[in-house]
C-alpha cells in the first residue's frame, strides 16, 4: 500500500512510502509499521476520505497522514 505523509511528519519519517501489510491489517498498524505514535489530532485520508485508526486496509490502498496544523490568525 502507499501512504503519504505530510506536515512535519515529513521531516521526521519521509514522504512517501510503499508498506507491505498482512491481510486484517488496521490503519493504526499502518501507523506502528512507520514508527508514528501520534493518535490524537491527526488526519487520516483512505482513498480520499476521512479514515479512523479502526479502519480495514487492503492491498491497493493509499493513506494520507498530517499531524495537527496551527498557527496563523
């Protein structure tokens, strides 16, 4: 599966990535299998929509990952 990364999370783990899952795989395992271990305030896009850590992959998913984004006025 792809999976794209955003924000700072760029700089900290990269921004693209191709990751093999076993079948029954679950969003947040996605997340483990990249080190990320941040769960509150993220933004998850599974194949263009809003996705939960609960969430099923399959083999030709793609996620979008953003920590949280402030700032401005």
């Amino acid at each position: 599966m792809f999976i794209e990364l955003g924000g700072t999370f760029i700089y900290q783990f990269g921004r693209e990535h191709i990751v093999d899952m076993p079948p029954g795989s679950k969003v947040e395992d996605a997340l483990n299998a990249l080190g990320i271990k941040e769960r509150i305030y993220i933004i998850i896009v599974k194949n263009g929509s809003i996705a939960k850590l609960s969430d099923e992959l399959h083999e030709n998913d793609k996620l979008v990952i953003f920590p949280p984004i402030g700032g401005g006025n």
